[in-house]
C-alpha cells in the first residue's frame, strides 16, 4: 500500500510528504486458539510459513521448565498439544513455543 500525507497550512498553502511503501508481511509463525485456561491437557494451533521443527516448553512462574516437547511442523496451521503433564497444582504458568530462534510466551492458567 502506497501512501502520503497532504499538508494543509493555515493560509490555504498545500504541500505533501514524499511517497512511502507499507508491507503487510506475514509473520513467521504465530501462535492461536490456545485453550486457556487448561485443565489436562494443553492445545493451541501453530500457523507457520515453513515446515521446520519447534520447541514447546511449559514452565512455572519462577521459569523452571515443567514440560518441554519438540513438533515437527508443516507449512500452514498445525494443531498441537502439550500432553502427560505432571500433576501440576491450578496456577499461572508460561508457554513458550520457539522456532528458528524466534519465540513467542503466553501466560496460561492451568484450573
């Protein structure tokens, strides 16, 4: 998308800001539809640009890693889930879901 600004000035004098160009580039990977808060087992969806690998990792509110899986992931939305998870007590906790050195956190409530 093309766009610039025209200036009105209070004598009725116009000028305009030169051209710029706006990208609406995808991310590379996104994390959705995280059912939150969780009681068993953890779900969301990973949409990603390329298949590749990621790293999932649950952790308590002092960082300590509860659960960490690794996905292979293909190219579009990818459903998920962080299964078998010890017998944790209801609490926030932190998922962090990692590719190609780019990570994405969320705070999620186990009930």
């Amino acid at each position: 998308t093309f766009y610039r600004l025209a200036l009105l000035t209070s004598n009725g004098a116009r000028t305009q800001s030169h051209t710029i160009i706006l990208h609406n580039n995808a991310e590379e990977f996104t994390v959705t539809n995280l059912i939150n808060p969780f009681k068993q087992t953890l779900s969301f969806d990973v949409t990603t640009t390329s298949s590749s690998q990621i790293e999932v990792a649950l952790l308590d509110a002092s960082g300590h890693i509860i659960k960490r899986q690794k996905y292979p992931v293909a190219l579009g939305i990818n459903s998920l889930s962080l299964k078998e998870i010890p017998s944790l007590s209801g609490g926030m906790y932190i998922l962090q879901v990692q590719q190609n050195g780019s990570i994405i956190s969320r705070k999620v409530m186990k009930q």
